[in-house]
C-alpha cells in the first residue's frame, strides 16, 4: 500500500495540487482514483493535511469494500470453461488463449467482479442472465479487478465471460471470481448441443466491429461473438469451441512463400494453446474436455491467398488427415466442410477434388457459398473483412444445411 502525491506549482497566492493519485493493492485486486484540487488561498500545511485526510478516508473505505468480498478461485467446480484450458489445481487458475473460449456459471448477490491478468492484450464480452452488458479490456500480467456487473437484483443469476479476441494478441489468465458479502456460486446447466468450428479470421470475427472495408484492423474491432459461428451455435441453443487463428490455412498461411507454412491450422488444432505454450514446448491437447456434436470445418482461403499456393494434395491431404482426427478423437461426429465465400478457381477446383475423395464416407458434407450475397458497402468492417450483417448471411446459408444434418430445428 502506498500513496503519491505530486505538487506541480506553488505560488504565494494560490496552491495547485495535481496528479494526486491514489493506488491501494489487497489480495492483488487494484484501485485508482485520481483527483485534481484547486484550493483556495490557506497554508501548504493544511491543504497537506486536508489531502491525506482524503486519502486515508478513501483507503478506509475501500479496505472495507475490499473486505466484505467474496473470493473464489476460478479452479472452482460451480465454474464450467468450454474451449481448450489449462487448470492449475495448486494456484486456483484457469489460462487459455483460443478465441471463443468462455466461462459459465451461477451465482447469487448484487455484484460479481473478476480477477484477470492477460500475458499481452484480450477483450471479453460480459453476459449476465443472457444478456450482453460490455466488453472488458485485460491487459497485462497483474492481476486486475474488474467489476463485470452490479446493481443486480438479490436473486439467482448466470454469468458468462468470452475471449472474443484471439490467442496471438493475449493469453487470459482467470485468477477468482469475487462476490458481494454472503454471495455463491452455483453450477449451471450447459447447452445439449455443442458445435466445435475449425476455422480462420471470418471465424474469429476479425474485424466485425470495423466502421468500413478501408478501415485497418485494430484489436478492439475483433469479436467473434458477432461471427457467423457462435451466430449459428446461437441459432440452434448450441454451445461452441473455436479452434481458429486468423490468416492460417489448412497448410499454408496468408501470403507465405513456402507451400506449407510453419504453424498452420493442421498443426495448431493438435495443441491446448493456439500460441501460448510453455518454454519447454507446445502442449499437446487431450481432447477430453468435451465432444461436441457437430464440427463444421472452413479453411482455404489463406492457403490459396497470393504468391504460392499449395498443390491440390498438399491441401486435400492436410484436410483428409484433420477429418480422420476429428473423427479419431471424437468418434463418427458429423463433419461440414465449408468452401469459403471467398474462394477462387483454384480452390474451388482442390474443393471438388476433396468432395471426390471423401464421398463414400458417412456424414462428411460440403457447404456451398452462396455468390453475391457479401457487399462491400453494407457487409464488410475492417480490412475487407464481414462485419455483423455479412456474418449474418454467412449463418443463414449454413443453417439450412446444420438443419437438415443434425434434425434439429430451422423454424423457431
């Protein structure tokens, strides 16, 4: 605990106190106010002595605050995490860095806050009873208190909390959730259904929040809750896993100049992290944490994107091999392949040379684009990428399909 204060100027008739800042730190949860005071013409002693009379009343209070919380680790068995996460049983963690990755859980009080540090720079959506209130920034290897929500009614409540930016900017680290005074948590029912997506930056939601095609790309724009996956998982009351990188392809990444790029999606999906792996090494996932019902897989674009591209069996093998994985891992589960919107001649033609080859085999089916439907005025955000409406139709032209493969459900 510690206290700052700066004097800038001070004259003989009037006192200027500025950047009085004050910082407390308990159980590495973190406060800040900053106030700027213009006193009226009296003595530096007592304006001192005002001042820390205001410090000291704050720090009481917050102590106060601070401890009337209720800390729980986010190891605790009320917390579901859907996505690839790494546990440390001895600190109370959870890490994870794949996009789309989430929390669930249940909880009683008025407030619920979270304890969060990021190895780089991550954005989460925040959702209380179902419903989206914000988007939070973790920046930074310090854990950080957030308050998620508060003000709630005294009853039972859910919270959930989405990576929506992708593992190379950040790796999150959830260090508690923090209740009111005498609140819980409790465990929530998870979804029936569960759609994992292999895919690339239009799974990710790259660049869905953007204003324009001609805008760059910043982090803040990248949201894969406005995606067409977690769009369709929505749609059909499924749960999502996404296992997706932006610009990796299913052998070669976006404007490399070999034909198979190091770090592609066929070696990613093998590892519990998409980026942050230890220093000994990428950890190889177990794929215990869940099976989902459905994986739907759309990559190509980046391994057809410009300089040199992949022969058609450098692409259509890589694939063949990930299907035979998924399948190795998960059992017969229904597989969609996606050919992207996007796609050119010679991915088209390596896509019907993958449809040959995997016709005789039971429930692997092909999604067709739809031409057309993506306008540059009205459906793309940053760097030409789909903002919410192009995500939308890219939804709508792979429920029809989902529909007819799971039995589930088109007509609400």
């Amino acid at each position: 605990m510690f206290v700052s204060m700066h004097t800038k100027s001070i004259t003989t008739k009037q006192i200027h106190i500025t950047n009085m800042n004050l910082i407390y730190n308990i159980n590495t949860s973190f406060y800040k106010a900053v106030t700027a005071v213009t006193p009226r013409p009296f003595s530096l002693m007592r304006m001192r002595l005002a001042a820390l009379l205001f410090i000291w009343s704050a720090l009481a209070s917050l102590t106060l605050k601070a401890a009337n919380d209720n800390q729980i680790k986010a190891t605790h068995n009320a917390i579901q995490y859907i996505g690839r996460v790494e546990h440390n049983s001895t600190a109370g963690t959870v890490r994870y860095d794949w996009v789309g990755t989430h929390l669930r859980t249940g909880f009683s009080g008025t407030q619920i806050s979270v304890l969060i540090s990021d190895e780089g720079e991550s954005y989460h959506n925040v959702f209380i009873d179902g419903k989206w209130v914000k988007k939070i920034k973790v920046k930074g290897n310090t854990p950080q208190r957030i308050v998620l929500a508060t003000g709630l009614k005294a009853v039972q409540h859910q919270l959930e909390l989405q990576k929506c930016t992708e593992g190379e900017y950040g790796c999150t680290t959830v260090h508690a959730l923090l209740l009111s005074k005498g609140g819980s948590l409790h465990a929530v029912d998870a979804p029936k259904r569960l759609i994992e997506v292999i895919g690339d930056s239009y799974t990710c939601g790259y660049g869905s929040e953007g204003s324009k095609a001609t805008e760059p790309f910043k982090l803040e724009t990248e949201n894969c809750n406005k995606a067409y996956a977690c769009l369709l998982a929505r749609y059909f009351d499924a749960d999502y896993v996404l296992t997706a990188h932006s610009g990796r392809g299913m052998v070669r990444n976006w404007g490399d100049s070999v034909q198979i790029s190091k770090g592609n999606m066929s070696q990613r999906y093998g590892q519990l992290f998409d980026e942050h792996n230890d220093h000994q090494g990428t950890t190889p996932y177990d794929f215990k944490a869940y099976r989902p019902n459905l994986v739907l897989i759309n990559l190509g674009t980046n391994d057809y994107s410009p300089i040199i591209t992949p022969t058609i069996e450098q692409y259509v093998g890589a694939y063949v091999r990930l299907i035979e994985l998924v399948r190795k891992n998960y059992g017969p589960v229904p597989v969609i392949c996606i050919r992207p919107h996007s796609a050119g001649a010679y991915l088209s033609a390596s896509f019907k040379v993958l449809q040959q080859r995997m016709a005789s085999h039971k429930d692997v089916h092909f999604a067709e684009f739809m031409p057309g439907i993506i306008t540059v005025e009205k459906d793309l955000g940053s760097n030409y990428h789909p903002n919410l409406s192009g995500q939308q139709k890219i939804c709508m032209t792979l429920a029809p399909l989902v529909s007819a493969v799971m039995g589930w459900d088109i007509v609400k």
